[in-house]
C-alpha cells in the first residue's frame, strides 16, 4: 500500500514579510516627514546653540566657585530660547519653504516655456495652433503670458499674411 506525505511548509518566508513590513514603514515615515518641520528644528537648534555659546562665554568669566549656579542659569537660558523662539521660528521656515516651492514652480515654468517656444519656432504647425489658441478670448488662461507675449509679438509684423509653411 502506498502513502503520500504531504507536509505544510509556510509558503512565505516570515523575516522577507517582516523586511518589507519595515520597508513600507520606512516609505510611509518619509511621505510624513514635513521640510518646513524639519527646517524650524535646524534652525532652532543653531540659533539655541548659539546663544548657549555665548551665555557659556559670559558665565565662565563669573563662575569661578559658582559652577553649578552657572549651568542652572546655563540650562534655564537654554529652555527659554526654546520655549520663546520655537513659534517664530517655525513659521519663518514655513514662509521660507512656501517661498522656495513659488520659485522653483516658476523656474519650471519659464523652463517649459522656453521649450514650448523653441519647439514652436521650428514646428510651424505647432506655431499655427498657438496662434489660434491666441485668437480665442481665453488665451490668456490658457497659455502662460511668456508665449502669449512672444507669439502676438512675433503675429503683429505678419499680420494678414498666412504662415509660410514649413518654416516661419
């Protein structure tokens, strides 16, 4: 008589399921992760150790027998920078990242635009389609004010003639 063993290996290995439990952790801690937050911490911590410094400076010069007075003083100057700096300096990095997202969101767009207008000087088909796309009324809605401004400057000394084709 014949019998068949079947055993019951796990199909799945529990350290790889363990690994990519951590690595999806991982993604979801930096998805979290705000660069203002983390902007308002460096710079607190630079302009609290900084004035760390400097009350260290001052009190080594006082504390000659008075040592533990000194780091007290020391720590309570350290605690109320925190305390008094932590807001001011939070929304100045949340200004700062606001303004550096706004600069590079333009830089992308005036680079797109440099790249629309340069393909649109050698494609003649798609200079004729912004220039229809300046005839509508939404133009300016549509199309960023670099290309409207390039392209009726570049419509106003051809005005009344067709576009030569294939070159402008």
């Amino acid at each position: 008589m014949t019998s068949f063993i079947q055993p019951s290996f796990p199909t799945r290995h529990l350290g790889v399921e363990r690994a990519e439990a951590a690595l999806q952790s991982a993604r979801n801690l930096r998805g979290s992760v705000d660069s203002a937050k983390g902007l308002a911490a460096m710079l607190l911590a630079a302009i609290v150790s900084a004035l760390l410094v400097v009350a260290d400076q001052l009190l080594d010069s006082w504390a000659d027998g008075h040592l533990m007075v000194a780091w007290v003083i020391l720590w309570a100057l350290g605690f109320a920078a925190i305390a008094l700096l932590a807001g001011t300096v939070r929304r100045f990095s949340a200004k700062l990242v606001g303004s550096l997202d706004g600069w590079a969101a333009r830089k992308a767009q005036a680079r797109a635009d440099e790249r629309l207008w340069s393909l649109a000087l050698k494609d003649a088909r798609l200079m004729s389609d912004l220039q229809s796309a300046l005839a509508r009324e939404d133009a300016e809605d549509q199309l960023s004010p670099s290309v409207v401004l390039r392209a009726r400057a570049r419509r106003e000394p051809h005005a009344g003639r067709p576009l030569p084709f294939p070159y402008l």
